[in-house]
C-alpha cells in the first residue's frame, strides 16, 4: 500500500512530460506577411475552389461556422462590403467550417449571399489558418500575402480601410 502514492505520482509525472513533449511540436502556422495557405474546397455546387485561382485580386476569407450567432448577423453586412469592391477586384469567400451541405446551403440561399459559401467538412483549411473561433477574417493582398487577421466581427471601418489598403 505504501507503493501506490509513489506509483501515482510516477504515472502523474509520466503523464505531464508526454503532454509537454507533445505541446513542443514546431508551430507550424503561417504569419501575416508570409504567403497565406493554399486552401481547396468545395462550393455548393461541389465544385473545387482554390485560394490560388485568386492571385492577382485581393481577396477576404471567412471562416465561419451556422452554429455562431455572431456569424449568422455578420454574414449580410460581409455580402453587403463584397458588393461595394467587387467592382474593384475583391474577392470574398466564405469558408464554413464542418457544418452539413444542406444546412450551409440552406442557411446561404436564405440569406441570399452573392459570395461563394464554401465547405470544410474535414476542417482542413481551418487547420492550416490556425482558426480558432469563429468569425475570424482573414485580408490576403494580389500577390497573395496574408496582411491581417480579425478574430471576431469585422466593424463597417476596419473592413473599409483594410480593403481600400489591398486594392
């Protein structure tokens, strides 16, 4: 009996090194100033879209998810920026992350979103941005830098001056 401390404490001790070895892995997420991530996914139509076939035109991805309310009231003011630079040469793409096709396609057509709504079933894209909550936009410029990052909603300002930076 007087062995079972020690062996907790060991089996404790053995525990907290492989969890602190697993946490030392090299981060492998890109930086703002470096060239964003390739992504390919789906659009609704199941067609595969990639962020490369953008380059030349500054582009905004969404990340977002149907389950995030913050998400669902930005969605129409996010339509709303994209039809103003359009014309401009912004693209705006909206990444869902993990929900099913027929509900992201659902929620799309009734919120008549003119943007390519786009599907990460596996989450791979999240993945390689690094995304951990949603909305997080991300502002990438022609030659396909990452410039900045905004974790939350992105105010009617920000998104204008931000833009009018990549045009």
């Amino acid at each position: 009996m007087k062995r079972t401390p020690f062996a907790l404490a060991t089996a404790f001790i053995a525990f907290a090194c492989m969890a602190l070895l697993a946490g030392c892995e090299k981060d492998r997420t890109w930086k703002i100033g470096a060239s964003a991530p390739e992504i390919s996914v789906l659009d609704l139509s199941d067609r595969t879209v990639k962020l490369s076939e953008f380059k030349g035109k500054p582009v905004v991805v969404r990340f977002w998810a149907t389950g995030c309310s913050a998400c669902v009231a930005g969605m129409p003011k996010l339509d709303s920026f994209s039809k103003v630079y359009r014309d401009k040469g912004l693209t705006v793409l909206a990444v869902n992350m993990g929900n099913s096709k027929p509900l992201v396609k659902a929620f799309a057509k009734g919120l008549k979103l003119s943007y390519p709504v786009l599907l990460d079933p596996a989450l791979i894209a999240v993945k390689k941005y690094g995304v951990r909550a949603v909305p997080t936009t991300f502002f990438i410029d022609r030659k396909g830098i990452a410039r900045k990052v905004v974790v939350g909603e992105v105010s009617q300002e920000d998104f204008k001056k931000t833009v009018e930076e990549l045009l």
